[in-house]
C-alpha cells in the first residue's frame, strides 16, 4: 500500500543516503572477489554486485565454477584459489549453505580472508 512505498522511500533517501563515501574508499582498498553459482539467478548476482562495486571503483575479481568439473558451490579448492590470487574480501551469492564449510576451512587454513 502507500504507506509501504513511502517507508521504502524514506529508507532510499535517509537511510542508504546516509552511507558514509569511506565505506566506498575502503572498499577500493580491498582486493575483492565474488564467486556466484553456475545458474542464471547466480550470474546475474554476481554481475549485480561486480556492477555495484564497480560503480564505487571496486573492481573484483569474479568466479563462476564449472558445473560438470567442479559440482555446485564453493570448494576449499576455489575458495583457496581465489586467496592466492590475493582476494582478501570473498563473497559469495547463490550459493545457500554450501559456502558455509567451505569457507569455514578456508579460514582455518588462510588467515587473511574474513
């Protein structure tokens, strides 16, 4: 209803533009990947928030696994392999659960990334 939309806009205009530009800064800093499930939902996310970091001069390094050789979601292996490519930031969409163990090890094993 009306109310809905003008709460959605109060929230574009106050709160998303309140967002300090340092956020931006410190993400320019920040070596970043995005790994995206293999599916149209996942490739577009990925395209979304590439774009998104894009426009705040982020570029970022993007994943997409090949779904005969590597299976659906996030390995050690991928995860680890985007650490050594000096991702420091990695985020995953569309990947549910799955990301969880294999980000949990990759923690363990590569310090560095959060």
């Amino acid at each position: 209803g009306p109310f809905a939309y003008a709460e959605v806009q109060r929230i574009i205009h106050e709160d998303l533009g309140s967002i300090p530009e340092t956020l931006f800064e410190e993400f320019a800093r920040e070596p970043i990947a995005i790994f995206g499930d293999y599916d149209v939902d996942g490739a577009a996310s990925v395209a979304l928030i590439q774009r998104f970091l894009r426009a705040h001069g982020q570029i970022a390094a993007t994943y997409i696994p090949d779904r005969l050789s590597e299976g659906y979601g996030p390995t050690p292996a991928s995860l680890a392999g985007l650490a050594e490519e000096g991702a420091s930031l990695i985020i995953t969409v569309d990947c549910g659960t799955a990301a969880g163990p294999a980000a949990r090890r990759l923690e363990r094993s590569v310090p560095r990334v959060r």
